[in-house]
C-alpha cells in the first residue's frame, strides 16, 4: 500500500468516525466541507495527521486541497520531504 493509499484510508476513517458517516459514503474526490469537516474538525484532523505521521502541516492545507485525495496527496509530499531532509542529515 501506497503512502497516498494509507493516508488517504487514514482520512477517510478519521472523518468517518469524527463525523459519524458511514465509509461507503465517504467520497476520495468531494469536498471536505460536503463530509461536514468545518474548522473544528479540519483542525483536529490536521493535528491527527501530524501527530500519527511526524509532520508539520499548515492549517490551510485544507483549503488548498479540499478534497480527500489531494490532502493525502499534498501530506504524502510533505511526509516524504521530511523522510528525505532526515536521512541527509544522519
């Protein structure tokens, strides 16, 4: 499994239970704000993210990639960019 595919599930489960929606439900490719992730929630999910990947992220990044997909997307990225400036420096 892909680091998008796993951040991708890591999101889709994470506003499944917070929102309370059903999974098959839960579109890759609608807006966040159509799965009902406002501010509250988009700020702990950020903070889910960060903590369960060891990353920074911006809280704009959900308004920069509204969408389930380009989220995981844009984490994977930043995730990956982490992995890389760590293992320059060992």
């Amino acid at each position: 499994m892909s680091l998008i595919d796993t951040l991708q599930r890591h999101i889709s489960t994470f506003i499944s239970t917070e929102a309370d929606l059903p999974a098959d439900e839960i579109d890759l490719h609608s807006p966040l704000g159509a799965l009902g992730v406002g501010s509250l929630l988009g700020t702990r999910l950020i903070g889910n993210l960060e903590e369960h990947f060891a990353v920074r992220l911006r809280p704009t990044l959900l308004f920069e990639h509204p969408s389930i997909a380009e989220l995981a997307s844009a984490v994977a990225g930043i995730v990956a960019g982490d992995q890389q400036k760590e293992s320059a420096h060992v």
